[in-house]
C-alpha cells in the first residue's frame, strides 16, 4: 500500500475512533468570512487611507488594473483580497506598515 493510502487509512481510522468517543481530536473554528463590498466602501477604505489608487493597489498585492474594476464595479474582490481590505478598513497599519 502506497504512503497517501495509508494516510487516508490512518485518517478514516481516528475520524471513526473521534465519532465513537474514543478519541479527542483538535477542534478549530474557522471565522466567518469577510462581507462583500460594494465599490463605494472599497473606494472609500482607499480614500481614508489616503492613498492613491497605485498606492493602495501595490498595498494589496494586486495590479492597478484590478483595483480599478473593484473601484469601478466592473469586478468584485474575493477570497483574501476581500479579507484583506477589510483588515484595511479595520486596522490600516498593517497594510501600509
């Protein structure tokens, strides 16, 4: 048997050892996911951030040409981009630091 088999083997195991009592097994909980934004509030996160779309953009990891669509609501951001303009929106310091 090859190394994943057994892995997946040794997994269902303890799933079936937690279901029955037998076994504790780390819990995590995951937060809830960030809101969507609206183009409006993406704007105005940049705008009390002072930055220019270029700025902001290379703060985010992301292309100008991207930002701009979100700006402009021709796209909408998701996924980690979406998280983390909330975390600028929130906490400004640890984007632009």
């Amino acid at each position: 048997m090859g190394k994943f088999a057994t892995e997946i083997k040794k997994s269902l195991k303890q799933a079936v050892e937690h279901s029955a009592g037998k076994r504790e097994l780390r819990t995590t909980i995951v937060a809830e996911p960030p809101r969507e934004l609206d183009k409006e509030e993406i704007r105005s996160i940049r705008l009390k951030l002072r930055c220019s779309q270029a700025v902001f953009a290379k703060a985010l990891n992301v292309s100008v040409k991207t930002y701009q669509s979100w700006e402009h609501g021709t796209r909408k951001p998701s996924g980690a981009a979406l998280k983390l303009l909330t975390i600028a929106e929130e906490n400004p310091e640890l984007v632009l630091g």
